[in-house]
C-alpha cells in the first residue's frame, strides 16, 4: 500500500488550521459569554410571524403588512460575537472533514487507524452534534465556550502527545470492521462527549438554582432543565449506536482472535460505560431519579469514556493498542 506522504503533511496542515479557528470561535464565544448581562429565560417561545399567514395559523396575530416592513430589533454585541463564534465553527468544522478526508486519501484507508486519527474524528463528531443543536435551538449558542473546550483539549493532544505520521495500520487492523466498528465507537464518542459537557453544566447551573449564592456565572447559562433535556436526548441517541459499537467489537474479536469475549482492557471498559450509560438512562426516565443523581451518572459514564480512550489505549497493555502510539 502506497502512502502519499505529501498529502498527509497537507492534511497536517488543514487540522492545524481546524484547531486555530476552533480556539478563535471559543474566543468569540467566551466573549458573547461575558457580555451577557443577565440570565436567558430556560424556554423561549420563538414563533415566527408569517406575513399573510391567516388567522390562528401561528397561535396568534396575523401578521400586517407593517409588521412585515417594520425594521428588525438590533442586534446586540453579545448576538453579534456570539453569531461570529458560530460561522467560525462551521469554518473549523469544514477544515476538520477535509482533514480527515485528506489523510484517508493519503492512507488510502478509513482516516481513524490510530489514536491521532481517532481522538480528531471523535472531535469533528463532537462538533456537528453541536451545530445540529444549535440548528435546533438557537438560543444555546451560549454553551459555545463550553463544548469547544474539550474539542480544542482533545485536538491539542491528539496534534502533539499522539501525533502519528501517515502510514497504512498494522496487519491486525486491516478489516472491514475497521470501518464498521470503530466508526461506530467515533460517532457514539462524539455525540456522549457533547452529552458530558452538557451534564457538567446541569449540575453547575442546578447548585446555582438552589443558592443563588454560588457560581453567579452560570446564571448566563440556559436552565438546568433545558440543559437535562439535552445531555438525555443526546445520550439516547447515542447510547444503541455504543451498544452497536460493544457488539461489533465483540464480534471483530472472534474474527481475529478466535474469542467473542476476553475481558481485554479495552472490552471492559467499553462494557463499564456501557453500563453506566444504561442505568443514566434507565434513572433519568425513572421519576426519582431525575435530576442531579441522572446528571451525575452521566458525568461517571463520560469519565469511564475518557479513561477508555486515553488510560487504555497509552498506559494499559491489551489487544486493542493503536498503531503508532508508546
């Protein structure tokens, strides 16, 4: 298999580039965040007025055609950064894909064989379940800071600690269940990050709600109801396709080393997450457990995910270690 060396410096270059817009729209986000002045409403009913629209279509007024001419409420500094913070994070998303499509290209395989490819897929993952909230709901824009964070922490580890140049994987990983397990494991990684984050912030904007004392600054933030509806549905959307990835993983398994099961590293700690995950699941849609202990069981299954992926893969000896990396 022939590497094309030139195009993997380039794809090199394109995630350096993803990761410096990234820490520029977590800037601008930051700075949305410290203009805001007071909290946002949990929920906000935002019903769009169409002009011509008849009457009750919308729940209310019919529009006029001076409510249809009428100028639009400025935008304040606040809206304007934090809109800037966004196009930039499409732009980071844009350059993060070619990235991975580029190395795949000089690899000429699946861009996720090592830990370097892994931990930026996981990330390009982590993002787009964001702007897919975002594109839903607006008004969350606030938590930009917060979830490019990580992004930004896990692309600088994976740049430098776990850089790997391009090269074909070793002959143990050259399966199609490269493309099928560990396709699955990024994009049930990415979206259960987004849902971590979101359940840190909960319990952070619920001891704020409880005394308004503490942590004055997550008043800024959306209601610690609105935030548990997103780490849950997150999760939910999330949790078959880790349960897909446990049961493929299992299956490759038997395929390279003639067992479905070994209690490898790798394997329980993917089955101790998905464990955790399972009774958040299960607590959260259980009326006594709603609330702060579902939000804190969230957050263990996000630890049990990054203990997986870094304690694992580079201190732990086991089947499952990445080409490339100590």
């Amino acid at each position: 298999m022939v590497v094309d060396a030139q195009l993997g410096q380039f794809g090199d270059l394109l995630f350096g580039s993803a990761l410096a817009v990234y820490v520029l729209a977590m800037i601008l986000h930051a700075v949305e965040h410290g203009l805001l002045r007071r909290p946002a409403p949990a929920e906000e009913a935002r019903v769009p007025v169409t002009a011509g629209a008849g009457p009750g279509a919308d729940g209310g007024t019919p529009a006029t055609p001076h409510d249809a001419d009428a100028p639009r409420t400025p935008r304040s500094r606040a809206e304007r950064f934090g809109r800037m913070g966004v196009s930039l994070t499409v732009l980071g998303a844009g350059l993060h894909l070619a990235m991975l499509v580029v190395r795949g290209l000089a690899a000429q395989r699946v861009p996720w064989g090592n830990m370097y490819e892994f931990t930026a897929a996981i990330s390009l993952v982590a993002v787009g379940a964001w702007l897919v909230v975002l594109r839903r709901r607006p008004e969350l824009r606030r938590l930009g800071v917060f979830v490019l964070l990580p992004v930004i922490v896990l692309m600088f580890l994976a740049g430098t600690v776990l850089y790997t140049q391009t090269a074909p994987v070793v002959p143990a990983l050259r399966s199609y269940w490269l493309t099928i397990h560990v396709s699955a494991a990024v994009i049930a990684s990415g979206i259960l990050l987004l849902a971590g984050v979101t359940s840190c912030l909960y319990l952070l904007r619920a001891a704020h709600e409880a005394n308004p004392a503490r942590l004055a600054w997550t008043a800024r933030l959306p209601g610690a109801d609105v935030l548990d509806r997103v780490a849950y549905r997150a999760t939910a959307l999330a949790f078959p396709i880790w349960t897909f990835a446990v049961i493929t993983g299992a299956i490759w398994a038997e395929a390279a080393w003639g067992r479905y099961w070994g209690w490898d590293p790798k394997e329980t700690a993917a089955f101790v997450a998905w464990v955790v995950y399972a009774c958040y699941l299960h607590a959260r849609s259980t009326a006594g457990w709603r609330g702060r202990r579902a939000a804190v069981l969230n957050v263990v299954g996000f630890a049990v995910m990054v203990f997986n992926l870094f304690f694992v893969n580079l201190v732990v000896t086991g089947l499952h270690s990445y080409a490339g990396v100590g």
